[in-house]
C-alpha cells in the first residue's frame, strides 16, 4: 500500500487454507495511520476459500449472529437518505444477508463478491450479485461495506471508484475494525507488539487513518459512529466489552474512539 513510508513492526499469522499458516510481516504506516499485512494475491485468494465466513455451512449460523445487526445498518442508511426506495450497493455482500434484507426493506439492492461460490450461491437465492464494481448498476445512492473494506489491499482506489458510482447526494456507510489503539498502547507498556487484535484484516485502520482514507478518495466523513454491539449476537463478556467501549468513547464526546469496532458515514465532497 504505502511501502515507502512504513515499517515492520512485526509478523502475525495468517491462515492461507484450511490449517495452513504463513508469517505475514505486519507494516505500520505513521502517515497513514494504518497497520498492514504484507500479503501477495495468492495468499488472499486462499484466504478467501477456507474463511470460516465463507464456508456455506456456516451461513445459518451467521445470519443469527449478524441480521439483527444488518438491519440496523440499513436503518441507519435509509435514515441518512431521507427516502425510501433508494438503490443500495453492498461490497463484499458475502452470503447476501443485507442484500436479503435490503430488498424486504423496499431498497433496490445488488452486491459485489470476489469468492465465486457465494455469487453462485446468491444467484440460486434470486440476489443480484456481481464479480466486479463494473458490472453493477449506476448510479447508486447508498454504498455499504461491512467488514470488508480491511480486506482490500488498495482501498483508495476502490474508495475513488465506490466515489465516481454514487449519486450525489449518495451515502457510503462502512463498518471497520478499530482495534489499533490497542496495540499501540500495549507496545507503549509492555514493548510488545501484539497483533490478534487485527484478527485476519490485512489492513487495519485507526479512525484518523479511515477518515484520511476517505478524504484522499474525494469523500467526506460527516458522522462516525461507535460500534455498540446493537443487534449483534454476542457472548455476555463481548457485550460488556461493546457497551463499555461505546459508554467511554461516548464520555469523551467522541474525541477517543476505543470501541472495538466503528461505523463510519460519507458523503461525496
Ligand atoms: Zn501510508
């Protein structure tokens, strides 16, 4: 991504196929303000086979993990259009979950997926699923990437792309990790670099390194949520985790995001 400017700060594992592991060196880019997994395309299309996320078997189980949480984001995008009806696009629409419920909510609704047994499995399901931005109808008003966009190895251009489709009085509402904080603060106590948090996003964002993102892609961020948990399916001690996170980043008036997640909303400039 920006190779020039950054540096190794360490390696973390990454899962290529099904229980096959390499050691991916972990960049970190102060301009940027991201941490980055030097991975080649081989490795991320392998990735994106075995992912427990993208395994049909798993589908069921995640759309009880995760609808609640899907409708709250289309909630929020109709909200934020101020109308009904709207045409939604969905990056890494994986098992087609918002689509679903896009569709029921009266949006007109299509979606882009790289792994080709999910747009197959879309399609038997009557979705509208694409392998490439390209191929998508536009203009659209609403731009959804949830839990993608940390899998995108060049993610101004697609940013810049996502930008040229949207209408413009569009909206783009992404949902990232926000988990660099963590690791910047154990490396400050402890000298270590622990790098779990970044589950398996190649990269991973801060908010100032989203919202400079998105800025450099020609958007402009105007709301950036923390992420609270709100209609998630969560284990008791991972909700704790969301609730307090939110309460304290809410304390700080939104100057300190710690939540474990945040939910960010731009707009053409
Ligand atoms: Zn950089």
């Amino acid at each position: 991504m920006c190779d020039a400017l950054a540096e190794q700060v360490g390696t973390s594992p990454y899962e290529t196929d099904s229980a096959t592991w390499v050691d991916a060196p972990v960049l970190e880019c102060r301009t940027c303000d991201i941490y980055f997994r030097v991975l080649d395309d081989n490795t991320r299309k392998q990735h994106f086979r075995s992912a427990s996320y993208v395994q049909l078997d798993r589908e069921r189980a995640i759309w009880n993990e995760r609808h609640g949480f899907l409708s709250y984001i289309l909630d929020l995008t109709e909200h934020r259009l101020g109308k009904s009806g709207a045409k939604l696009l969905d990056i890494g629409c994986s098992y087609g979950h918002l689509l679903e419920l896009a569709v029921k909510n009266g949006f007109h609704s299509e979606g882009v997926e790289i792994n080709q047994d999910l747009v197959a499995y879309c399609l038997r399901r009557g979705l509208v699923v694409w392998t490439s931005i390209e191929s998508a109808s536009q203009p659209v008003d609403a731009i959804t990437l949830i839990d993608s966009l940390y899998y995108v190895p060049r993610p101004v251009e697609l940013m810049r792309e996502l930008g040229r489709a949207l209408s413009p009085a569009g909206v783009v509402v992404l949902r990232v990790t926000n988990r660099n904080w963590l690791i910047q603060a154990k490396a400050a106590m402890l000298g270590i670099y622990d790098f779990r948090p970044l589950g398996d996003a190649e990269i991973s964002y801060s908010v100032h390194g989203i919202c400079r993102l998105l800025r450099r892609a020609g958007l402009v961020t105007t709301d950036i949520l923390p992420d609270s948990g709100r209609g998630k399916c969560m284990k008791l001690k991972q909700r704790l985790i969301y609730a307090s996170t939110c309460a304290a980043t809410n304390m700080t008036l939104r100057s300190l995001y710690v939540s474990p997640g945040v939910i960010v909303i731009a707009r053409p400039s």
